[in-house]
C-alpha cells in the first residue's frame, strides 16, 4: 500500500510540475518571445522524459508480471526512437536537455518503479502514458516549430 501511494504522489507531482508551467504559457493571442517558447519547451521536453519513464515502468512491469493490464500503448524502443529526436530538435533550438534530464529523472525513475504495483490505479496510468506521451509529443514538437527549429520529433509515416 505504501508504494501505490508513493507512485500516486510521484504521479501528481510529474503532472504538476507540468501543468504548472503549461497553463502559465502565453496565450494564442500574444506573441509569446523565444524565452517564453524555451520555458515551453523545456516543460514539455521534462513531461516527456516523466511520460517516458511511467512507460518503461510499465513495460518492464508488463514483461516481468505477465499483466497485459500493464502494457502501455507506446512501446518502449519506440518511446527511445522519439526521445532521441526529441533531444536533437530541442538541441538546436538552444534547449539543454542534459539539465532538463537531471532534473526530472530521480522522480521519473521512483514514479515508474512505483508503477509497477499491482493496482487498478496503475494499470490505468500504465494505460494512459502512452497517450500522454504521444500528446506532449506534438506539443513540443509545436513549441520547437515556433523556435524555428528543423529537426522534425514526428516523422511522416506515407
């Protein structure tokens, strides 16, 4: 019981350290400045790596356990692909990912061992991650756009 509240807590505190900072984004109708699109991205980019860690949690959960409740709907080499592009569209566009790896990765390793709990709580987030992930996906890849930034995060798949 104990490490379902853990991976709660560690769960709401990766969500809010994002919305936080995303619902303070500038609105559609300014023009937000590049250091405001950083600040952005840089939200993203840690939700992303958080979302990344909740999937490897429970991918390992998944093959360990043999719990099909537990498997993501994004894999985990696929979520690898997107973080590697991830990392290189942030990079030119000035963001340090390295600094933003460091600051998210304790809490985004303690939320995906915590994850592995037999529970319906975590089977709903294991669930739910992959959507999260491909969400903030795109909006990074959004944000990265408005930077100026060519690397694409998403690939054409036609």
């Amino acid at each position: 019981m104990k490490k379902t509240s853990i991976a709660i807590f560690v769960f709401i505190v990766i969500c809010r350290s994002y919305t936080d900072s995303s619902f303070a984004e500038v609105s559609q109708s300014t023009n937000p400045t590049p250091a405001d699109l950083r600040g952005q991205a840089v939200s993203h980019l840690k939700f992303m790596y958080g979302m990344y860690f909740a999937i490897r949690g429970c991918s390992e959960a998944y093959s360990d356990q043999a719990e099909p409740n537990f498997k993501p709907t994004v894999t985990l080499a696929e979520a690898q692909q997107v973080l590697r592009a991830a990392d290189a569209a942030a990079r030119s566009v000035g963001i340090d990912v390295d600094k933003a790896w460091l600051e998210i990765s304790s809490i985004g390793q303690a939320a995906g061992e915590a994850l592995k709990m037999k529970t319906d709580d975590n089977f709903k987030k294991c669930q739910q991650s992959g959507m999260f992930f491909r969400t903030i996906t795109s909006r990074l890849q959004m944000t990265i756009r408005k930077l100026n930034g060519n690397i694409h995060i998403i690939e054409k798949d036609y």
